[in-house]
C-alpha cells in the first residue's frame, strides 16, 4: 500500500484498536517472544526487542502479558514453537498482497490464508510470484501536528533514514530494515511518536483503483485478512482514492 493509503488507513482504523485489543496483544506476544528468542531477553542489549516492546506498551499490553512472553523466548516458560510466514496472493482486480503471519500452526493459517482469498474471488500464488515486485523497508508514519519538521528530519537522516515524505498531515520516513531498530531508538530518545513504526512491503508499481465497487471489494479482503487471527500484517500494491477510504 503506498504511503498516504497507508496513512488514511491507520487513521481510518483507529478507533477499532480497542475492539480488537486481544488480537493486537497476541501478535505482539508472539513478536516479543521471537525477538527474545533471536537476541536475547534484554531490551538494553536488544534492539529489535526493545522496539517491539514500546511498541506494546504504546497498545496498552499489560507488563505481566510482555514478561511472559520475554520468558517464552528465553526458555524459562514453556511454550509451543512460533513461525514466521510469507503468503502471497491475488485479490480482486489482479491486486497483489503480501500477508505476513505469526503462528504456532503452519496448516491453520495456510488453510484460513487461503480460504479468504478464495471467497473474496482471489488466490493464492506461489512464493516469489509478487515478492519481486516490493522492497522490505523500514516505516515510520509520525502526525505532522507532533513533531518539528527540522527536528524530524535531522534526527532521522542521522539515523540513517533513506527517504522522507512530506505530506499534508503527517511524514512517512522510510529506511533500509538493517536501520529499523537505529532509528526506531534515535525518535524514542528524542521524543518523537509514531502513529505507525513497523517493517513492511513497499510495491515498485501500483494498481490503481478507481471504482467505488472494486475499492469496497479490494477494502473488504484487506480487512478480512488483517482480521484472521495468525496475521501480523497485510501490504499491497493497490493505490486507492483516498477519498475511498472514508468510513460510510
């Protein structure tokens, strides 16, 4: 999704955190009890921990939800193996996704992946099929109404930041995902929030999506998958009319 369907679309969503705040906790369980895994169960001496924990916290996770799954990671808790997954895919109108997935259950996520594409009239495809046509970055969505502009961009290019986007209301910083966690800790010293702070696909080219029907078709598969239970995040090279975006 490009930056400014991104953005209108973590706006748009919003107000929905609550309801599915179990949902959220769960994936960042999951994602905290990796990165100790990965690193270590130091935040100080893990970085990508350390990102991923404030990010809990920014999400309310209770300290009790975050310590135990710091301990899944390390082994002081037993717990079931958890994956990490790619799927690739077709919505309507030839739209690709990319559906990253955290999981303790390979054949169950595949089984509802599939089936959703499938009922929204799309398909899975096999891996690489769209994977080629996206760059893994780092991105950093911050409220333009939150931050100094100056500050912003002097903190970010001395992070390591690759490109900065002015928009209307807010600023997409993006980087290479070996700076991810360099600059996730130089906004977090100085004071900088993000609306959004996460690794995702970004699409070399776009399909646009003009019609109000085939944006509702494309918008409902998008939010099916966000919504299956083993999702940790949906990208795709659609670029929709903002205007497409507001809530009925």
């Amino acid at each position: 999704m490009s930056g400014h369907s991104k953005w209108a679309t973590t706006k748009r969503h919003k107000a929905a955190i609550d309801a599915k705040r179990g949902k959220l906790f769960s994936i960042y369980g999951k994602e905290i009890t990796i990165a100790a895994r990965a690193g270590g169960g130091d935040p100080e001496f893990n970085s990508r921990l350390r990102t991923v924990i404030n990010n809990a916290k920014a999400a309310n996770m209770p300290a009790d939800n975050i310590e135990r799954a710091i301990k899944k990671g390390t082994g002081e808790l037993g717990g079931v193996e958890i994956l990490q997954l790619l799927y690739e895919g077709y919505g309507p109108g030839g739209v690709g996704f990319i559906v990253e997935v955290t999981t303790d259950n390979k054949n169950r996520s595949a089984s509802e992946v599939r089936s959703t594409f499938s009922k929204a009239g799309g398909n899975l495809a096999g891996a690489g099929a769209l994977a080629y046509n996206f760059q893994h970055k780092g991105q950093f969505l911050i409220d333009a109404e939150k931050v100094n502009e100056e500050r912003l961009f002097e903190v970010a290019l001395l992070g390591g930041a690759e490109d900065i986007q002015v928009e209307e209301d807010h600023f997409e910083v993006l980087c290479a995902v070996n700076d991810f966690d360099k600059i996730a800790k130089a906004f977090e010293d100085n004071k900088i929030s993000c609306e959004a702070a996460e690794l995702v696909y970004i699409p070399n080219t776009t399909v646009a999506v003009t019609d109000p029907e085939m944006a509702k078709k494309v918008l409902q598969l998008f939010q099916k998958l966000e919504d299956l239970e083993d999702v940790k995040s949906v990208h795709t090279n659609f670029d929709i009319d903002p205007s497409l975006l507001t809530e009925e």
